[in-house]
C-alpha cells in the first residue's frame, strides 16, 4: 500500500483539545470485522464486549515532564528543549530536540529554573533539530531526576495549541502508569478510569502489562510513498514472564485477547515465537505495521482515532482492514468524534 492512501480531510475542530470530563465517558465506535457493523458507544459500554478469562494488554509506561524551557547564555534566547533519551546516567548525557535550532551550536550553554538551577552544555549535533546534552549538576542522581521533573512540563502534543494546565499533569497520564520513560502517552489506555478496570476485573478480565516507553518517532511522518522505504525510530521494550504466561495461556484457550493501544500491539508483536506464542522481551524495536500484515497474538484492538498518513492509522488499518477503517473513519467525521491523543476511542472486535 502507498501513503497517499492513507490520506483524509480531518477538520481541524474535530482535534480534541481537552480529555472528556471523565475517563470511561469518550465516545466509542466499536467495529465487529467479522459483521462488517459499526455501533457507537460510550467507553464504559466496552465491559460488555469482554468475557471472563479474556485478557487486556495494557502499556504500563509513564509519561516524564519531557518539555524544559531555557535561555541561551549571553543573548538570553528562550530555547525550548524536548528530552527524548538518556544516553548515560552518570555523565548526565540526554538526546534532545531543541526549538530553534538554528540558535544552538555545539559548546553553548543553557540555563534552566530560577537563578539558573540546572545548566546543559551542547556537547553535539545529532540531526537538524537533534542535541545531545550534559547536564552540569553536582548533586546525586536522584536529585538530579528531582530537579529535571520540577523544571520540565508535561508533554502535550504540539497540535494542542493551548498552554499546558495542571490538570493536565493527571489526565495525559494512564491510571495504570509505573515505569517512567515514555515522551507521549500511550493514549487509547487514558479512556480506562479506577472504576471501569474494576468492574472488568471483577467480571474476570485479566489484565497483561507491558512496557514501550513511547518516543516521538511513533509520530514522526511517513516521507515516503512507499512504504516499506520508511523507517521507525526504535523504542524501547520489555514483556516479563507473567505477562507472556497469560497471554500463552488465553491463546491456547481461544480467548479475546486486546491490545490496549498500538504500542501495546507494536510491544507483542515485536516478540512473537516461531509457533506462535509470545516470548519475554527486553530490548529495542522498529517494527512498523502496515496493510498487510498476519497478526499473531492479539485478536482485538483498542485504538483512538489518528491523523491522516500517520503510522498509527497505518497500523488500525492492517488489523480492521482498509477499506473497513476508511468507512469507519468517514461515519467519524460525519458524527463528529474527536481525533488523537484527547480524543475518542474505537475497539476493533
């Protein structure tokens, strides 16, 4: 399949810019492949489409405040730095955007905070917008990780064009969230609230964690009409046993398996045995799904609804079938759901 048929008019209005009031009250478009019917639903309402001994795959990384703004020594320039990755804990050595670019050279210095708190210093350039920074900071490293959550925002997507609120801080953050890393949220896991896992796991319903610490490569556009030209940035994964134990185990008992979310597809599918089954993880991945494509583990899908010609919708594509999404993204548009990180949520049955 090409990029260009990836492509639809998406109103600017329909990008939600703010969560719904409360987690499991999102619209939800539920999409039955084997019917080919489409019903529209509240988020709660997925409970009833879940049995005792199915399994929800649930990402479980935890967003950091990745956004820093600084000023450049001598001029003073506002700088806004976007941390992506640490490279190495001891030398304080990250992998950052920076906003201007242009403005930023290998040897400057950047000061964060009031009275200039944390200092970094441009030690290289990676790409037009990448650096890498040391940040000079003599405490420990616990401190130091103290220091970089005070001063740095949560990472609202650029599309939101508000300013960033405190409830905010909450909300782009999944209730199940433990293990820090990700510069994005795995967002079809923020429609789950407190209440709704509970009832689910009282009908029965296990759940299955694994870690992607989502990067901003998942959003990065696809450049190229080919698509088996373009290439993912790696993130980073790991399926411990006790989640690949229940996964096996509802693949051998022919239970509905869910992903929650594409990076929790992404994480499963970047693990699969040659029979078939799921093997622990712990590494990195570029796996990039795309129409078409054979899935192995799970058998549902939870997913929001994406931008035109992103990955992600590449990715709901090959597992609901193209045509079947483009008419379920056009009843999106003509109801008026709303779109991305904020926005509504579909599950593919």
């Amino acid at each position: 399949m090409k990029l260009s048929h990836f492509h639809f008019e998406l109103p600017e209005e329909l990008l939600a810019e703010y969560p719904s009031e409360n987690r499991d009250e999102s619209r939800l478009m539920v999409l039955n492949r084997k019917e080919q019917t489409i019903e529209h639903k509240m988020f709660k309402d997925i409970i009833d489409y879940f049995d005792e001994d199915d399994v929800m795959i649930l990402n479980d990384t935890k967003v950091f405040p990745a956004r820093l703004y600084g000023n450049k020594e001598k001029t003073g320039a506002r700088i806004e730095v976007f941390l992506l990755r640490e490279l190495n804990e001891e030398q304080r050595l990250w992998d950052v955007l920076v906003d201007p670019a242009r403005k930023i050279r290998i040897g400057n210095k950047l000061y964060f905070g009031e009275g200039e708190s944390l200092v970094a210093e441009v030690i290289d350039n990676t790409t037009s917008r990448g650096r890498t920074l040391r940040f000079l900071y003599d405490g420990s490293y616990r401190d130091f990780r103290v220091k970089l959550t005070e001063l740095g925002e949560t990472p609202l997507p650029k599309y939101i064009k508000r300013e960033v609120e405190p409830e905010d801080q909450e909300r782009y953050q999944t209730i199940f969230a433990k293990n820090e890393g990700a510069v994005a949220a795995p967002t079809a896991g923020l429609h789950f609230s407190k209440h709704l896992l509970k009832r689910l796991e009282i009908k029965g319903v296990k759940f299955a964690d694994v870690t992607l610490h989502v990067g901003l490569g998942t959003f990065n556009p696809v450049e190229v009409e080919d698509l088996s030209k373009h290439k993912m940035d790696s993130e980073e994964i790991i399926i411990k046993k006790p989640t690949t134990d229940i996964i096996n185990n509802a693949i051998k008992n022919k239970r509905r398996i869910c992903a929650v979310g594409t990076t929790a597809m992404r994480s499963v599918e970047s693990a699969v045995s040659s029979s078939g089954t799921l093997n622990e993880f712990d590494g990195w991945s570029n796996k990039f799904i795309f129409p078409p494509y054979d899935f192995s583990i799970a058998n549902c899908m939870i997913t929001n609804f994406h931008t035109p010609k992103s990955t992600l919708l590449m990715m709901a594509s090959a597992f609901a079938g193209h045509e079947f999404i483009k008419k379920a993204y056009d009843e999106a548009v003509k109801e008026k759901y709303k779109f991305y990180s904020y926005g509504d949520a579909m599950l593919i049955i």
